[in-house]
C-alpha cells in the first residue's frame, strides 16, 4: 500500500544562495522566479531573509577579528619594546 504522504524535497545550500542571490540581485518579481525555479513564494522569502540574515552575522564577525586583531598588534609593540630594552 502506498503512502498518501510525499517526500519532501530536498535542496542543496548551493542551489538556495543562487535563488537567493537572485531575487536579491534581480529586478524579477517573486512570482516569475517562483515559476522559474518550481518554488513556493515562502520558501523564497524564507531563503533571501536567511542569506541577508547571514550577510549582516558576517560583517558582526569581521568587526570582532578587527578588534581582536589591533588588540594583538599592540600587544606586540610592547613586547618588541621590552625586548628593544632590554
């Protein structure tokens, strides 16, 4: 007996950027890329939140190993500095 129930498909993250990347990039409405990727208008706006959700964590990041990063620096004109003196 078969299963009323379907499988749900399955998308690899390479193919969710690239409908991200183009309702972001594009001047497509949602509509058009709904029909030309066979997608629900959710999933696209689901997906192009999560790429832009994303977007601003990466930038967060870079921030924080700036930060780290000039900490660091400094800390090794002090020691090049003591071992200058010394």
């Amino acid at each position: 007996m078969k299963s009323a129930m379907t499988k749900r498909r399955q998308y690899k993250s390479e193919f969710w950027e690239r409908v991200a990347l183009e309702a972001v990039n594009s001047q497509k409405t949602v509509a058009e890329l709904v029909s030309r990727f066979d997608l629900y208008p959710t999933m696209i706006h689901q997906w192009n939140k999560a790429l832009l959700d994303g977007a601003s964590d990466s930038f967060k990041r870079v921030r924080v190993v700036a930060e780290v990063d000039a900490a660091e620096v400094k800390e090794s004109y002090v020691k090049i500095g003591e071992l200058t003196v010394e």
